[in-house]
C-alpha cells in the first residue's frame, strides 16, 4: 500500500505555482534558445516532477505538453511517478511507438536512441517531426564542437557535458535530412540550450 499511496502523491504535486505565469517564461525562454541555437538560456520556472525527471525538463514538460502530443519515455521515466505526473497535469498521452511521440524526454544518464527512429517530419510537412528534451550533467566543461547556422552569429562553440560518444554522428545524420529531422532541446538543471536542425555541428580539434 505504501508505494501505492507514493505514486499518486508526488503524481499529483511538483507542477507550476502560477502556471500561467511560468509557463509564458519557460515557453519565452525556449523560442529565444531555439532562435539563438547554442546559447544558455536560464527557463525562468521551475517544476518539480517525480525522479527521475529533473526539475528543468519537468518545466518544459509543463509548458510543451498537452493532450494532442504524445510522449515517448525511456524505460526508467516510464517506470516511475512521470507518467502519472504528466498526464495528471498535461494530459498528455505517453506512447510507446516512438514515431508517434511528439516530445521526447531523456533523463540524465539515460541511454539516447537514434534520433532517425522518431517522427521526422516529412518534405511538406517538415514541423511533424519530434523534438527531443535531452537532460545532461552540464552545458558546459564537456568536448568542444563548432555550431554554425541560421540564428548563429559566424560560429558559437558548444561543450555540452554527458552526451553519448556517438552524439556527433547521430547529429550529422540529423542533419542530413534537412528539412527533415529531430530539434534537440539539451537541459542542465534549469537552463537550456537548443539545437534545432539546421544547426551544423563539428569537433572543436584541440
């Protein structure tokens, strides 16, 4: 019983205290980091969702999710109080089929799947594809790439911290299917840093 009664109390806890408020700040916060693809950007509000899920990804989930976007969850989010916790204040319907899902949650740690086997939108509908909210121990004092782009003045060096080994090859890939392709939204506590698509990356050499 004990478990039981855990579950539905942080399911029902840990959302916005002026949702109205925090959500335009966290909504604000990532147009502005997906105009500017590789700044920090601070999200302004904070959530606080059920581990594993992290206080910055909660707020995006607040204020991303609804019930028209389905949710893909790696297996650890899908074991715990998450998906109560989103449907409960999102209402949003968390999918197995990872083509479907709209918005994609990773906690820090979690092993990152290919991004080709989301939703990639297609050549006349290019917005129809996922966007991926990767958490990562940090978005600084990891390995060093080169970002260049639209939004992009000359070229901003990156080093996010806790991204798989292969994450520059998953990236090209990505970015090869432009105007197809996954946005990566990366959070580190309660800051962001976006990568949409057309964001081209490459290994800072030292």
């Amino acid at each position: 019983m004990g478990a039981h009664t855990e579950i539905h109390a942080s399911a029902y806890a840990g959302a916005f205290t002026d949702p109205v408020f925090q959500s335009q700040s966290v909504f604000r916060a990532l147009m502005d980091a997906m105009a500017r693809p590789g700044t920090i950007m601070p999200l302004g509000a904070s959530a606080t969702p059920p581990a594993p899920l992290g206080a910055g990804a909660g707020a995006i989930a607040l204020t991303l999710c609804d019930d028209g976007t389905p949710v893909w969850l790696t297996n650890a989010l899908v074991q715990s109080s998450v998906p109560a916790w989103l449907s409960f204040h999102t209402g949003a319907p968390v999918t197995e089929i990872k083509p479907e899902a709209r918005f994609v949650f990773i906690e820090a740690g979690g092993i990152v799947p290919g991004f080709d086997q989301f939703a990639l939108g297609t050549q006349e509908y290019p917005d129809r594809s996922a966007t991926l909210v990767i958490e990562i121990a940090s978005l600084t004092g990891g390995p060093e790439f080169f970002a260049r782009g639209p939004g992009i003045k000359d070229e901003a060096i990156i080093s996010p911290k806790g991204l798989p080994d292969i994450f520059l090859t998953l990236w090209t890939e990505n970015r090869g299917l432009f105007p197809r392709g996954v946005d990566l939204i990366l959070v580190a506590g309660m800051d962001v840093l976006c990568l949409p698509r057309t964001t081209k990356l490459r290994r800072r050499e030292v």
